[in-house]
C-alpha cells in the first residue's frame, strides 16, 4: 500500500507525495518481468519459452522498470487522490523524487482542484450594468428642452457587459500549477507555429518588435484571463443548475456539418468538452437577459 502525505498551497496548488513500498514495486517488476518473458524472442528458445533469469540478463533493466513506472504510478496517483478526496482538474505533473533497487520509491504528483470562487449578488450588478442608457438629444424645435431617450445594448455589448461584471466580482486565487499548464501549451503551439514559417520564437518575437520576455508576458496574461472566464462561468453554470442534453450536443455538431467533429462524439471526453463549451454558452446567454 502506498502512503500519501498531501500539502495545499495558498494558490489552491496541490502536491501530494507517495511513498511506495519496495514490495509493491518488486512485485510489479516480477510481474513485467513476466510479460517481457512471453514475449522474448531468444536463440534456442521458442518464444516465450526462455528461462526467466536468462531473460532478466538480455533485456535492458532499465527496460523493465520503465515499465514498472508507467503502470505503477499512474495507479498509485489515483489511489493517493481517492484516498484523499480530492477532484484535480488537470493532468498531474509527476516527479519522481527516488527509485532506488531494494527500496521504497518517492514520486511527487502536483496538481490542483478547482477554486472556491466567491461571486457575490452577481445577478444583481448584472442587471445594473445592463441598464439601458439615457441619451440626450437636441429637440426638433428650437428653445425647447433636450429630449431623453433611453437606448439598450447590443447583444453582443450585453454578453461583453456579463463577461466584464463577472471578472469584477469574481474573488478567487488562480492556481500557479493551471497557469504554468496552460501557458505551455499556448507557447508550444506558437513555437510550432514559428518553426513552420522557419523561424525561431526569438526570430519570430522580434518580427512582432518584442522580446521574447515580453511575447511570454503577454501570452500569460491572457492566458490567466481565459483561465479566470473558464472557471467562473463553470461556477455560474453550477449555481444556475444549467444542463446540457446529448441532443442539444449532436444537433451542434451535425449544424456544423463537420464529419470530423461528429466522430469525436464517440470519444466521451470529447463529448464532456463540447458539453462543457454549451453550458457555458447557455450560462452567458442567460446572464445577458437578465
């Protein structure tokens, strides 16, 4: 059994550190030892018919406990977040911090769950700032007063309003961990981006008459306005109790009519993802009547 000691961070960032036992890693090793076994193919020997120690000796160790990593932690990661109650709402980032032979090994998994947003009477100052305004306008006569005519927003101004009133209110800390997460994923596409036109980021920042400090800054700006929508109008999906229907999703995708995007309905993180970008949307309509 593995043995877990979990540390929460001012930012909502959490790591968990697990201790395995040496005898649950050597049993795994016994058991990919095993599979390597079957599948060896050594001379004099029918496949899967060599001695085991034989085996051991051909095949790499190093081999066999990477195999013993990529079964061992993933499962020991989920045990640890059972165990301790916990719903991450990002891939954890695994270290492995000691995996000595004959000994028990250390891994350390940082992740983070969502944060306790604190909203307010959002309803209520959404409702202010959609208030139509009064215009002045000069009377047809002359000497007569101005006229007061009031005019309301556009929709798009009004979901534009929402998104500007819940950023005001909304009073969480943003996990460092999510940020970090996101804005390498955003760099990596522009570092792809860059090559395929057959310039480094350096070169391609410069081209845009910024360092490449600076093109980082930007991006985590961004990226930390995006992170701050996302979760706060998850929260507003779930305190509204707003609900997306499988049909609503495939009446999506075939309006679309993209083959590709109604194929990924099979894959049903696909389908929570499209499921999720709807409650969202719905979340920001209904606020934008209000």
């Amino acid at each position: 059994m593995a043995k877990t000691i979990i540390a929460r961070q001012p930012d909502g960032t959490i790591q968990l550190t697990i201790t395995l036992d040496q005898k649950e890693v050597k049993k795994n090793y016994d058991q990919q030892l095993a599979e390597a076994v079957k599948k060896a193919k050594i001379s004099g020997f029918r496949k899967g018919k060599a001695p085991k120690k034989l085996v051991e000796e051909k095949i790499p160790r190093n081999e066999i406990y990477e195999a013993v990593i990529q079964k061992l932690i993933p499962e020991a990661y989920l045990e640890a977040v059972k165990e301790q109650k916990i719903n991450p709402i990002i891939t954890p980032k695994i270290e492995l911090l000691k995996a000595k032979e004959g000994e028990d090994w250390q891994i350390r998994a940082t992740t983070c769950e969502a944060p306790q947003i604190e909203l307010k009477d959002y309803q209520a100052e959404i409702k202010k700032s959609l208030a139509p305004t009064k215009l002045w306008t000069p009377g047809k006569d002359k000497g007569k007063d101005k006229e007061e005519k009031e005019e309301g927003p556009s929709q798009e101004e009004k979901v534009q309003k929402v998104i500007e009133t819940l950023l005001r209110l909304a009073q969480f800390n943003l996990p460092s961990i999510l940020v970090e997460d996101e804005l390498n994923r955003s760099l990596a596409s522009l570092i792809n981006q860059a090559n395929s036109l057959g310039m480094t980021i350096d070169q391609y920042a410069q081209s845009t008459g910024k360092t490449t400090a600076q093109l980082r800054q930007e991006y985590q700006s961004r990226v930390e306005e995006e992170l701050k929508m996302l979760l706060i109008l998850n929260e507003v999906v779930r305190r509204e109790k707003i609900e997306v229907a499988d049909k609503e999703i495939e009446d999506l995708t075939k309006a679309s009519g993209d083959e590709k995007l109604e194929q990924k309905l099979a894959n049903p993180l696909q389908k929570e993802y499209l499921r999720g970008i709807l409650a969202r949307r719905k979340a920001l309509e209904k606020l934008a009547r209000l």
